[in-house]
C-alpha cells in the first residue's frame, strides 16, 4: 500500500516522503500535492525508485488431456 507522509516545518517548507510506491509510481503519487505545495527545491530518490514495478500475475498451467 502507498503512503504519503507530509511534514511541515516552521518555516512552510514541506517535505514529502512516499513509502511502498516503487519506480515512477512516486512521481505519478505525488504529482498533485507538489502542484499545490508550489515550487519543487529538492528531490531525493529512495532505493525504491530503482525497483522495478511488480504486477502480480497469476498463470494456469494444465495439461492438455491426450485424445
């Protein structure tokens, strides 16, 4: 599951950290708060941003009945 956790510092700044987001999803997660928040200053990937997206898939593997 993703989540954003938002701080905010005395001064304004904010700062936003994604977990269990891997890859682009980050970017596509935060996208619109950062829009609200105003300029981005500084951005910092995690290890999670190298991971590749999983998609789970499931396959049936039978065997084809001899006639």
């Amino acid at each position: 599951m993703k989540k954003m956790i938002i701080t905010i510092g005395k001064e304004g700044k904010a700062v936003i950290r994604v977990e269990g987001a891997v890859g682009e999803e980050c970017l596509e997660f935060t996208r619109l708060m950062e829009k609200a928040v105003g300029v981005v200053e500084k951005r910092e990937m995690t290890a999670d941003c190298y991971e590749e997206a999983r998609e789970n898939i499931s396959v049936d593997i039978r065997e084809k009945e001899s006639l």
